[in-house]
C-alpha cells in the first residue's frame, strides 16, 4: 500500500470508539495488522474498509468525500517500525488532532502549529529527551486539489522537523476516491453476526470508571484483552498484576474471583478464595463492587467463620490475623484501632511522646556520642516529617527486620533511603525512643498493628497451623495494593492458603504508590512469598482508563523526575497509555499550577476552583475533590469552608466510602489530606499548598532525611494528580517557589503555569 485514506465520518469513528483507544483490545490488534500491512481482514459494524490499486480507505454509511486524513506510507514509517501500543497511540493522536482541526477547537499541549502548513503532533511523553518522536502534518494539502476538498496529508514520523511533504500517494487518492461507494453488505453481514456488538457501542457513550457496576456479564464487552487473559484463566501458580494507577487493577482481580468461583459452583468443586485488603474502608469497597457485579454474591461470602462449599473471604490483614491469635486474641480496647490506617496514625501520636521524653531525659549524653548526620536528622528535620521517618523505622527496621533484638538491628543493612543512622550510638538512642514507645503501649494495655501481625506470624508457623492448613486455609489468596504492606505484613501471606495450595498468591502491586515499606524489592517479595517470580506468571495492564492525556502526561513527568533522583524508582507510565475517546477529550482540561500570595488565598481559591469545575462540567460537588498537603493547612480549609457556609465532608482514611456516600448524598465537597486518597477517582482535583519547602519539605534537614521525604513525596504527588478524570487545578505560594516535583512538568509545558 502506497497511502492509508481515512474519511472524515470515519475519523470520529475511530476517534470514539473506546475499542481503538488501546491496543489490549482485539479491534485495535486488527486495525494495527491493517497499519502495519501484515493483513487484510476486516469486520466492523459501522467503519468499512476497501482495499484499491494504492491504497486503502476507511469510511463510512456517512461518506464524506469532501474531508479526510491520509497517512502517505512512501514518507510516513510510523506504523511499520513500532509495536501496537505505539502504533494505536500514534494513530489515535494523529486522529484526534484530525476531530479538533475540522471542528475548528483548539490544540491541545501535545500538538503545535509552525508557520506555513505544518502541524507537530507529540504522540507520547517526554521529559528531559534529546530526540522526541514525533508525527509531521500537512494542512494545506486541499489547495492541491481546487474543489472544496479539505485533506490533511500524514508525512513524517520520527525526530527530524525538516522532513518534505509530497503530494503524488494523495492524487491517487483522490482519484480512487471517486469509485467509493458505501456498500451495505460490507456491514450487514457482521451486523447479523456481532449483534452484542451494539451494546458495546451503547457502552462506549458511557463514562465508565473503575469501580462501576454494570455486572459481571456485561464487563466481557468492556475489558481489554490483557484484562481478558487475566480475568477468565484459572490459578496453576503465583500471579502478579501490574500497571499503573487507573488501570483496572482492583476491578480486574474481583472479576477474576468471581470467574473462579462461578467455575467451580458449575463443576461442584470445593474452593475458598481469601481477598486481602488494607484497610476497612478498602473492604467495604471491595465488598461493594462485588454486590454489585454478581447478585449470588452474599451466598458464597463466607461470614463469621461459616464456610459454604465455594465461598470467598474479604478481610483487612489485621482482621485475619487478630482471629488466628487462639487464645491469646486481643479484645476491642487492646488495639489501636480495628482499622490499619487509623492505627498508623494513632501510632504517630505515641512516637511523637516517645521521642520528645527520649530528646528531653537521654539526649544530651547521646548528643555526645551520635553522629554528625544522625544529630542533624534530629534537630532539623520538621516534626511532621521526623515522626514519619521515625514510624517507618520502628515497624519495619526494628520490628519487621530485626524483631524487637537490639543485636540483631545493628546488624542489618541500611535502606538507601531512611534515617542516616552511623554509628551503634545513633542505633541506641533509636532503642531508646523505641522501648519508650513499647512501655506507653503496654501501659495503655494496646497493640499496634504491627504488634499483631508479628504475633499472629508467631501463631500461624506453628505445627498446629500447618495441620490446620488443609482444612481452614484457602485454595487462593488475593492481595489487593500489595505495595501499602510492610514487611511484616507481607510475611503472613505464605501462611494462609493450604500446604498444597500455597503458592496461589494472585496479588497487585503499584511500587510507584508504595508507602508501606519503601525497602521491598523483587527478591524481598520472592523470598517473603516463597515464590520464584521467573516463575510467576505476570499480567501487565497497560491502559489508563481513569485520567486523560494531559493529565497521565503530568503523572509521567512526576515520576520520571523521580526515576531520576532514585534508583529504584519505577515509573509504570512507561509503557501506560489512555483509553479517552473523543467524547472524553471535551470535558478534559490542561493542568493549572497558580501561585498565589499567601495561604489565605489558596485557600479561598481552592473552593473557587472547585465551584467553577462543578459548574462547567455540569457534575456534583462529591465529583471534586480538595487536598490539602499539610494537616495544618488542611484545618484552615475545613475552618474556612465553615465559616463561608460551604458543604463539605473530610475524608477520614484511605477509600473512606462511608465519608464518600454522605458527599454524594448532600451533594457536598470533599476535602483530605493527601494521603488518604489513593484508590479513588474523581472528574476533577484541586491541591492546594504544593510549592518549594512544602512539597517536598525544606531541605533544613541532612541529606538522608531530605531525600526519604522527597521520595515520599513523588509517591504522593502520583497517588493524588492520579484521581482526576479530566482537570487538575494545583495551587502554591509565590513566596516560597515552584516545588522542585513539578519543575520539569513546567519545562515541557505539561502544566501551564500561572504566577
């Protein structure tokens, strides 16, 4: 083939058809072999396809001779020397800036018009890159012809801006163009064939999100086929779900369950499956979607340790290990709190007692001995961040690696970032916080959550356990956000399922959103799993589903910059791409970043911000979300949206659906703090206090504290410009200066920045 014609009608086909957004459906697998010239079959109930002596057209009962897009494969090797994910990308940016030039609506920031005829179109992002690919576009391709006719002529793909347009491939084009006619046995056939195909199509119109509940019988026509593989394939061994944040990771793993548990209810097979949760608010969640999306659910649940034939169990860690304490489980005033992330917090307030007692009575004999780097950790790193790095410390290094033996802790390898501990002097004072901390514990007769994951670790590797296995342990354990466990946590899993069953560990993971134990690596999750991740098998999800382009591209800038700083930063964006279509792309608008004069006004602009969002998108207040990045200034939003009588709710934990639901209801905002967001999504996000010595805090403190907080602080900056659909609004004082997180978004304009 000499040229690629594609019709206007048909260009807002492809251009809306969420099944060629991605290149984990089959649509787009076969419009890719098409592309690429590897094949020539074809079948679509609404685009046609004919080959000709040239070339080839898509179109469609609409026919449209007067406006069209042709790809000239003499100049242009987009297609011939990249993969389908690429190919589906290029194609789909190149189509879209198609929809905004007839229509006559403005560029995005992936496209930019040169003086003359040209048009640059960036298909993927990019940070700090010598060579960008990119697709060359001519606009003035119709005076070529003189009859009204309005083409634009895809010439180029690569790095080189100073590539010829040639105009030969597009007057054979239009040539071939005049024998085209619609034929309606072309469609007919496969309208009769595919009828389900029509409520793909219905579906398509619909903004789907993650967490919809449209059944189980209707997600076969939604998900990808990466998903597909995943979700419709029976457990032989461990599994690993990655991909990056919205892209179905959750939905995909409770469809999977319910695969498998309608499977062996048809086989009359014995089967139990445990799904594993964070936190209550996750659970509720997770139970939620399963209501919704299988109505036998409720009698397969296994509920107060009543356990039908096929059954499935949906627990917090902390849960399933208070209930495997025998007799030495916990009552309800023993824990810190029932739900894993309030007990981290409340756990906070008793290392912040702990260690202003230790600074107070031991540290001016300690002071004396510890180190340079240590001493400078304490003394001017910010409270906030100190009690954080100090939190990590204790349930991962001291309880989880070193189990409460202060012999063992000297011993242990240092994670590259935590606290800049030297000497065994700064290990001892580290002791010293820590036993303060265990004695307020046991004076209030509670535990933390560690506390009672290592106990119930102590209980379960017992002789009476593994006996137990067979009959009381599970065929399948799911772990959902396995990247929110620590080490502790993490080493209860291998224990749960049956001795036989073991290894059928299906779990997810995002270690770009990890804020659980920023030291687990692959060999930590082979060995804590006692699996072999050669082989595991791993199922990589690829298209985002939830944020637009401009706002993955955001993401992607956040990470790469991480990935930059830290050597084990992983930024899964890099092999990401969207699922918008065109009816998306119109709701979706650039990211701001404004600095404004002092807090007071960020404040009042937030709420600005978030009425104008609600407003033009025609969406309820719950569709906005409003994140504070400091506690402190997270009370002076709540103080000022009572004072101006605005309704909000704040959310409370981590997936807090509860907070969620009552938003919904009243028809109010909701506010958080930005660690409490992960795992939802919302139309459009406002943040407010992101700006130089906020995000991250200021570099007063050493080296080794400042760089564990800047780490910290791209894994949140991702987890939160990661809830938006389609606008993010960030807001930040002037004063202090651009946050370093979002200078190179600012650099390659993936932001637009206001002063």
């Amino acid at each position: 083939m000499n040229y690629i014609y594609i019709t206007y009608d048909a260009i807002t086909e492809f251009a809306s058809d969420r099944f060629f957004q991605s290149a984990e459906y089959s649509e787009s697998i076969m419009l890719c072999n098409i592309l690429r010239g590897k094949e020539e079959k074809w079948q679509h109930n609404k685009i046609a396809f004919k080959l000709v002596k040239n070339g080839c057209f898509f179109y469609t009962e609409k026919l449209d001779k007067k406006r069209g897009i042709i790809f000239d494969l003499s100049t242009f090797e987009g297609f011939l020397k990249n993969e389908n994910e690429r190919i589906v990308t290029i194609f789909q940016k190149t189509i879209k800036y198609a929809v905004r030039y007839f229509e006559k609506l403005p560029t995005t920031t992936c496209e930019k018009l040169l003086p003359g005829s040209t048009t640059i179109v960036y298909p993927f992002p990019f940070t700090a890159t010598k060579d960008v690919d990119k697709v060359l576009i001519d606009r003035n391709s119709s005076k070529q012809d003189r009859k009204e006719r309005n083409i634009l002529t895809v010439f180029f793909f690569g790095n080189n801006d100073k590539a010829k347009v040639s105009f030969t491939n597009l007057n054979k084009a239009i040539e071939e163009l005049v024998n085209i006619r619609y034929n309606e046995d072309l469609v007919n056939g496969i309208k009769e064939k595919s009828q389900t195909a029509l409520l793909v199509t219905d579906l398509n119109t619909l903004n789907i999100s993650i967490d919809s509940k449209i059944g189980y019988e209707n997600w076969q026509y939604y998900l990808t086929e990466n998903q597909k593989q995943f979700v419709t394939s029976l457990i032989k061994g461990p599994e690993r779900l990655e991909g990056a944040a919205g892209t179905g990771k959750t939905l995909s793993m409770i469809l999977k369950c319910i695969y498998i548990l309608k499977n062996k209810i048809d086989n009359l097979e014995e089967y139990h499956i445990i799904f594993i949760t964070h936190s209550l608010a996750t659970k509720e969640r997770i139970i939620d979607i399963f209501q919704n999306n299988w109505s036998e659910f409720e009698n397969y649940q296994e509920k107060n340790g009543s356990r039908p034939i096929v059954s499935i169990f949906i627990t917090t860690l902390q849960e399933w290990s208070a209930n495997h304490l025998g007799t030495n489980s916990i009552a309800e005033d023993e824990y810190l709190d029932k739900d894993a992330s309030y007990s981290k917090a409340i756990q906070i307030l008793y290392i912040e007692q702990s260690y202003d007692y230790a600074m107070k009575n031991h540290w001016n004999a300690y002071s004396l001995i510890c180190s340079n780097e240590f001493s400078s950790f304490l003394n001017n790193t910010p409270k906030e961040n100190l009690l954080e790095m100090l939190q990590q410390e204790i349930a991962v290094m001291i309880k989880g690696r070193a189990g409460g033996n202060f012999d063992k802790y000297k011993m242990l390898n240092r994670p590259q970032y935590s606290i800049p501990i030297k000497n065994d002097a700064d290990k001892s004072f580290m002791f010293v916080i820590f036993n303060n901390y265990q004695h307020s514990l046991e004076m209030v007769g509670q535990y933390d959550s560690d506390d009672i994951t290592l106990s119930a670790l102590g209980q379960i590797n017992t002789p009476i356990w593994n006996r137990r296995r067979s009959r009381e342990g599970y065929d399948a354990c799911f772990i959902d956000e396995t990247h929110l466990f620590n080490i502790n946590e993490l080493s209860i899993f291998h224990y749960i399922n049956k001795p036989e069953e073991q290894n059928n560990i299906i779990f997810a993971i995002d270690k770009s959103q990890a804020i659980g134990d920023w030291g687990i690596t692959n060999k930590s999750l082979e060995n804590l799993f006692d699996i072999s991740l050669n082989k595991t098998e791993e199922h990589k999800f690829k298209t985002v589903f939830r944020s637009s382009p401009d706002i993955v591209n955001l993401a992607f800038n956040i990470l790469s910059s991480g990935a930059t700083l830290f050597t084990n930063f992983e930024n899964p964006l890099d092999y990401s791409f969207f699922n918008f279509t065109k009816e998306d792309d119109r709701k979706c608008k650039k990211p701001v970043y404004i600095m404004h004069k002092d807090d007071d006004t960020i404040i009042k602009n937030a709420f600005d911000w978030a009425d104008n969002y609600s407003k033009e998108m025609n969406c309820l207040k719950s569709n906005i979300l409003i994140i504070a990045t400091t506690d402190i200034l997270l009370k002076e939003m709540e103080s000022y949206a009572k004072g101006c009588h605005k309704p909000f709710e704040v959310l409370q934990s981590r997936s807090d659906s509860k907070t969620i639901k009552q938003a919904i209801d009243g028809n109010k905002y909701i506010l958080s703090g930005i660690d409490y967001v992960g795992g939802l999504e919302f139309d459009a996000l406002v943040i407010a206090g992101v700006d130089k010595g906020r995000v991250p805090p200021s570099k007063d403190s050493n080296d080794g504290a400042y760089h564990f907080m800047n780490y910290a602080w791209h894994n949140r900056m991702y987890v939160a410009v990661t809830r938006a659909k389609y606008a993010i609004c960030i807001l930040g004082v002037q004063s202090r200066g651009v946050s370093p997180i979002l200078e190179s978004s600012i650099y390659y304009k993936v932001l637009d920045y206001q002063e």
